[in-house]
C-alpha cells in the first residue's frame, strides 16, 4: 500500500486500523496506532472520527481501559466531537478496568449530548452499571428505554444474577419472556446461575424448558450453568450426566464439577475428575488448583496435597498468592504448622489473607504463643485479623484477654461486626460481668450491628450466664427467627433463674412451633427439671426424648438424670438408672451421684461412688473432697481424718472457698476466714450488726456447714465470714441503698450463707444475686429463686 502511494489515503488507513483493532492483541494494537499516528502528523484529525472509535475500541476490547480512556480525552481536547459509535466502546473500556467513576462521567456527557436514547448505548449503559454493582442506576436506564432487545434483557437478568438479587433476575426473565423477547444462550447462562445461587430446583428446571422450546442451542457456557444448577440444587447425578455427555469439555465446566463435588464433601469424586482432566490435556489454573488443595484438606490426604504443592512450583503457579494461600491452609489443617509457615516465608507478597491464614492456622493446631507472636507482628490487620484472635482466646477460656483486646480493637479505629460481637459476648457471659454485657449490647446498638439468629441467641446466652433473665428473655422475644439454638438459649435461662416451670413451657412452645428439640435442648430442659425437682416431668421428658423423636440419649443425659434424682433424694433409683445405662458410666457420672449423697449424707453410697471415681479418674481430688464433707455431717472425723491425710500424701489441698464483688469497676475478692482486706475493720463491724440484727429475725446458724472438729463457738465464728458473708457485707457498706448486690463464688453455696443471704435480702432491702459454681441464686425480700431447692 505505502508502494502504490495508497498509504497515504485516508480509507486505507481506516482499513490497517480497523483491521488492527479486531485482530486486537497487544501487538496488532501498537502497530495500528503507529499507522494512526504516522498519519496523524502535521494534519487535523477532525474528519477521522473512525480512526479514533476504531483505537478506543480496540483497547477496550484487549482490557486497555486505561489507554482507551486517554485517547478519548484527546480526542475531545482536539476538538473532536464523538458519535453514537464512541461511546458503547468506551463504556465497555471503563466496565473492564472497573472506571466507575470515568463511566459515570461518560454518562454525563451522553445526556448532555443527547445521545442517552441510543438503543446500542442504552444497553452499553445497563452493563456498565450491571458489571459495577450499581443495579438501582442500571434498572433506571432499562426502565428509560423506548425499545429493548434481548441485550437488553440480557444484561440486566446478568446484573442481578451476579449480585446479591437472583430472584429478581428470574423474575425479570419470566417478564422477559412474556413481553415476547427470544432469550438467547447468554441469557439462559445467567437465569440458570441465578437458580443455582437460589438452590431452587423446581424453578431452575422450569427456566430449562426455555432452553428447547426458544431454538436455543447448547453451548460449552450453557452446559457448565446447567451443571452448576444441577449440582448445587443437590442432584449430582444429574450434573455429572450431563458433564459426561459433554463432547467439548472446558477448563471451566472442569472447574465447575470439581468445585462443586469438593463443596458436597466428595473429594475424591473430585480427584477422578481432575486426573481425567490432566489426561485430557488440560491444564490446571487457579480455580482448578484451589479446589483441589480444598479437597486434601477435606480428606486430610497430605500426599497428595504435597504432590500438588510440587505441581504448583514446577509450573510456577507459585506467584498465585490465592493459590498459595490454600497450599498454606492445607498443611495447617493437615497437622504440618512449621511447613505451612515455611511456605509462607518463602512468599514474596504476603498480602493480609496470607497473614490470617497463618495465624487461623496456628490458632486451629492449639500454638496460641506463635498464633498472637505473629499477630502482633502483622503490617496491617483487618476484622478477619482481629476477629480470629478474639474468637481464639474466647476459645481458650482467656475471657478477660479476649474482652480487653477488643478494647485494643477499637482503639485502632476498627468496629466489630456480627461475628465479633459473637465472641465478646460469649466472653462477657463466662466472666458473668453483667456491666460489660449491658456495655456490649449497647455497643452493637449504637453501631447498627444487624442482630441475626447466631448473634441474637449470643445475647440471649450472655445475659442467662451474668444473671440478667429478664434481659435474655426480651432478647429472645425480639427475635424474628428462632432455631433450636435460640430455644436452647432461652431454655437455660429459666433454668439459672430456677424456672422450671417455665422452662419446660418455653421447651413445649419450641416443638408446638415446628422446632425439632437436638440433644443439647434436651440436656437445657432436664438440667431445669433438676434445678427445680420436676422429678416426674424430669422422667417425662428424658422418656419422650427415644419416643417422641427418635434422639437415644448420649451419656450426658443419664448424667442430668442422675442429678435430677440425686437431689430430691432419690439415690436408689439414681444407681439403679447408672446400672441400667447402655453405656458404661464415666467419672462425671459417679461424680454426681457422690454430690447427691454429700447432700442427703448418704455415707454408703457415697464411699462406693468416691471409690469408682477414683478407679476411673485417679488425678481428680474432688470426690475425696467430697467424701470427706460427707463423712464430717455425719460426724465420721476418723474417717475424715482418714480421707485427708490421703489427700495430704498426695499434695493436694482442697481448694478454698472464695467471692468476688465488683464494685465502682474494681473486682474484691474474698476468701473464707480472710482478713486481709484493706476494709477489713469495717466489713468485721458490718458482720457484726448483720448478725444482731439477723438474730433478732430468728436466724440460728447451721453450725453442720462448718466441717471441722472444732467447738461450738469457733464454727459460729468460721461460718460467720464465709467467703460471700464477707462479700454481702462489703457490698453493703460500699454501695447506694438501693443498689443490687452481686456476688461470685467458687463452689457450691452452703445452707446456712444461703438461709442468711435471704434474711439480708429481707432485712436491709437489697436484691442479692449470687453466682456460685453451680447456678445463679436471686435473692429478693426473703425469698430465693430457687425456692431451697439447690
């Protein structure tokens, strides 16, 4: 052309260009725009519009938005005014590269140019806004549209499908149809996705009798949205027929069978399928590989997750950072922590996916020393960091660590979330601190943390466990969903209140309401049938668990059975019901057999059961502990003496009773016979007066609690500074008249601080609320919530 002097003529410019732009490689594109620049000297480009559409779109066309973008903007500073066919190439530039905020200019400049009724453009425009997520904007053009072809259709059903509205893209093809519009296999691909993201067979297989009946044909993209219906509506079978019966099988419908069959739980379905794709030539890419390490970690097959991590660096897939992200996760759930770190110091972009990895990883193979050494040294955390650490400490038991390092959290200028909050709360339950609990849900108020069923049932719990019942119980009624969970949540409560009764109609309401009771339901509702002595509704419950819904129950449940008869007194049908289990009964079995007994000072039995304790957990002291209480209330002090010096020999030291009592944010804890206290003068002279005046309303010590062979007079004097009389008296003196008094014991509460407790409840006015290692007591003028019954 250049030899004929044609090189020079303006149509055979527009040709090389035009010619470059849809051969559209990197190459072609530079050697068209030295063409169009050659000929651009030393003249005025205002008459060659086509040149300039023709570069815009082929930049736009090899994903060069950038580049396309520059040339319009020198094409309109040259003066140069641009048509109708400018424009859907540089929209489709700014779609590729994400230019939302260049699009949305270009929109601008359509309207102001009158341009913005083009059908060709109009449809540029709903896949621009579709692709960017803005689907309001892309609904808006649609709607504005005088015409719509199936493009039209098409882009919009694929917006929403891709989004978060896969209903309203099915909607939208069912209108399309009905208005007359052919779809075509694009739009079929797109309505098919949006069912498999709905799970919705039944509608998935009436959007496929479409595809015969409109003279679609099946192509490879078709096939794969039909296979990944198919398969993530559960009907596997189907997907893999129709994947088998597939002559030109992709990387991508490859891909789509093998992530599908690792999500079911089907790895090794998944590994068949990828060794035939490798004998078929294909080779793997990035989706292929994350779905295949996903797979070891679901069999735990290190082998072969080690041959394609060998894979993976002979064909230098290395510099995938998502790639090596799995690699990573691999080897940590595969038991292989020191691997899995060196595989993430060999990394040479470490992004903060990859840190989280590495510290979820340690977190799982119980390292908490290099899990929070290598979360301190992180460059940048984000919620995943942070909620990963916290849920871990929660994990733990390091309540008090987890709660202050969501203090450190926000500090840092980062909100929580649902999942966050999740943990705080589980933290503040545990501790009991009823003042952080009231601070956590006012936090996820005052930041629009949506409340879903795992987090609302969170709350729900952490009130139960700080003693808050009626605020659990508001929690769990302001809930619009409720699973088994959240009844289980709300089960327990009553059950720490010592609200039976309640409990077991909270417990009825559930399975009235089509809520099918777990096992853990059932372990909440016996637990408040012991707490309360519903003995026959105890046996009522436990028989309807096999007989009403088939649930055998498991060891824990023989457990509550044991210790709803141990406690109403019934310790011959409680060995008889240990006899008769399918099992064989464990420690914590004999062990609650022997609390009956200590409670009903039943000394037989109780030896028996302190000596199967002892068979099948010999480093546990506590039986001996309570042996020996058995043995001082039936006045047996050889046989405690006995007990203790075996316990002597041994090194072990019963463990001593101690409260706690927050007051103005500090924490005071006391011990039985303590006097170490600062206030101590003060809190002496309070327990005087408390008993005076305790004595005067009739109150006699139970001098049986103190279990030691002393006289008469020292254990009224033990028994009056008990650990919680210490706190109770403190509590008085340090806070407001009116104020609640909440104390935090050890062990078990004895009956004489228990009948006190109600006398102080009565005589000084104060709602007392104490935590011991058993359940919650709330006294309120003279009475107890669990009626005496504990």
């Amino acid at each position: 052309m250049t030899k004929t002097g044609l090189g020079l003529v303006l149509s055979s410019i527009n040709k090389i260009v035009s010619t470059c732009a849809e051969i559209a490689t990197f190459e072609s594109l530079d050697y068209g725009r030295e063409v169009f620049e050659f000929f651009a000297r030393n003249r005025k480009m205002d008459d060659f519009l086509f040149l300039w559409n023709s570069l815009i779109r082929g930049y736009a066309s090899v994903g060069n938005g950038e580049e396309a973008i520059l040339i319009y903007v020198r094409m309109v500073n040259n003066g140069i005014v641009p048509d109708h066919f400018t424009f859907p190439f540089l929209l489709s530039g700014c779609t590729k590269i994400s230019a939302f905020k260049e699009g949305n200019q270009v929109h601008g400049s359509l309207i102001k140019m009158d341009l913005d009724n083009d059908a060709f453009i109009q449809n540029s425009l709903i896949h621009f806004y579709s692709e960017s997520g803005e689907m309001d904007s892309a609904k808006r053009v649609f709607d504005e549209m005088l015409e719509r072809n199936v493009v039209s259709w098409t882009s919009l059903i694929g917006g929403y499908a891709r989004g978060d509205c896969p209903r309203k893209a099915v909607d939208l093809f069912f209108k399309m149809v009905e208005s007359g519009i052919r779809p075509n296999a694009v739009t079929m691909a797109c309505v098919i996705s949006a069912c498999a993201k709905l799970r919705d067979l039944d509608l998935g297989e009436r959007v496929c009798a479409y595809i015969g009946g409109n003279g679609v044909e099946l192509n490879a993209v078709l096939v794969n949205a039909l296979v990944d219906m198919y398969m993530k509506c559960g009907v596997i079978e189907t997907g893999k027929r129709l994947f088998d019966e597939c002559t030109d099988r992709n990387l991508v419908l490859y891909n789509t069978v093998m992530s599908n069959y690792v999500r079911e739980g089907m790895a090794e379905e998944a590994l068949k399928v990828f060794n035939e794709m490798l004998k078929s030539g294909q080779r793997p890419d990035g989706v292929t590989l994350l779905a295949m390490v996903s797979g070891c970690v679901e069999l735990r097959h290190l082998g072969y997750g080690r041959e394609l991590h060998g894979y993976i660096l002979r064909n230098g897939l290395d510099g995938w950072d998502s790639v090596i992200n799995a690699v990573i996760d691999m080897y940590m759930k595969c038991g292989e922590p020191e691997t899995a770190f060196q595989v993430f110091n060999l990394m040479s972009n470490k992004t903060t996916v990859s840190w989280n990895t590495v510290v979820a990883g340690f977190v799982n193979n119980c390292d908490m020393d290099s899990a929070c050494r290598l979360f301190k040294s992180m460059p940048e955390k984000d919620l995943v960091s942070w909620n990963t650490m916290i849920g871990a400490l929660v994990q733990d038991s390091l309540f008090e660590e987890a709660i202050e390092l969501f203090r450190t959290m926000q500090n840092e200028g980062m909100t929580g979330d649902k999942v966050t909050m999740v943990s705080v709360a589980s933290a503040c339950g545990y501790l009991g601190a009823l003042d952080n609990a009231n601070w956590v849900h006012n936090y996820i108020v005052k930041n629009e943390i949506h409340c879903d069923m795992r987090l609302s049932t969170a709350l729900v719990d952490m009130y139960a466990r700080c003693g808050d019942p009626q605020s659990s119980m508001q929690v769990f009624h302001k809930m619009k969903e409720k699973d088994v969970s959240a009844w289980t949540a709300a089960i327990g409560a009553m059950s720490m209140e010592g609200n039976g009764d309640k409990a077991i109609k909270l417990f009825n309401e559930m399975i009235k309401q089509g809520v099918k009771p777990d096992s853990v339901a059932y372990v909440g509702v016996l637990t408040a049938c012991s707490h309360s002595g519903l003995v026959e509704l105890g046996q009522l419950v436990f028989r309807s668990m096999k007989d009403d819904h088939g649930i055998f129950p498991q060891i824990v449940h023989y457990g509550c059975m044991v210790d709803l008869l141990g406690r109403a007194g019934l310790l011959t049908e409680a060995h008889e019901l240990i006899k008769s289990m399918p099992m064989e009964p464990n420690d914590i079995i004999w062990g609650t057999l022997l609390a009956g007994c200590r409670m009903h000072n039943n000394v037989e039995l109780a030896a028996y059961a302190a000596k199967k304790v002892t068979e099948l957990a010999p480093e546990k002291t506590g039986s001996h502990i309570l042996l020996s209480n058995v043995y001082a209330s039936a006045g047996k002090w050889i046989d405690v003496a006995r007990v203790r010096m075996n316990l002597k020999e041994k090194g072990i030291h019963k463990l001593p009773g101690s409260s706690s009592i927050e007051v103005n944010g500090t924490i005071h804890e006391f011990t039985s016979t303590d006097e170490s206290h600062p206030q101590i003068t003060h809190i002496a002279r309070m327990l005087d007066e408390m008993g005076c005046r305790l004595k005067d309303a009739g109150h006699v010590p139970i001098l049986s609690n103190v279990l030691l062979d002393v006289d008469e007079h020292e254990k009224q004097h033990m028994l009056s500074r008990h650990s919680e009389k210490l706190a109770m008296a403190f509590g008085l003196i340090s806070t407001q008249p009116s104020a609640q008094i909440r104390v935090v014991k050890n062990l078990r509460m004895c009956t004489d601080c228990h009948s006190f407790a109600k006398l102080v409840s009565e005589i000084y006015n104060r709602e007392i609320v104490v935590r011991d290692n058993n359940r919650f007591h709330f006294f309120r003028q003279g009475m107890c919530s669990c009626k005496d019954y504990w």
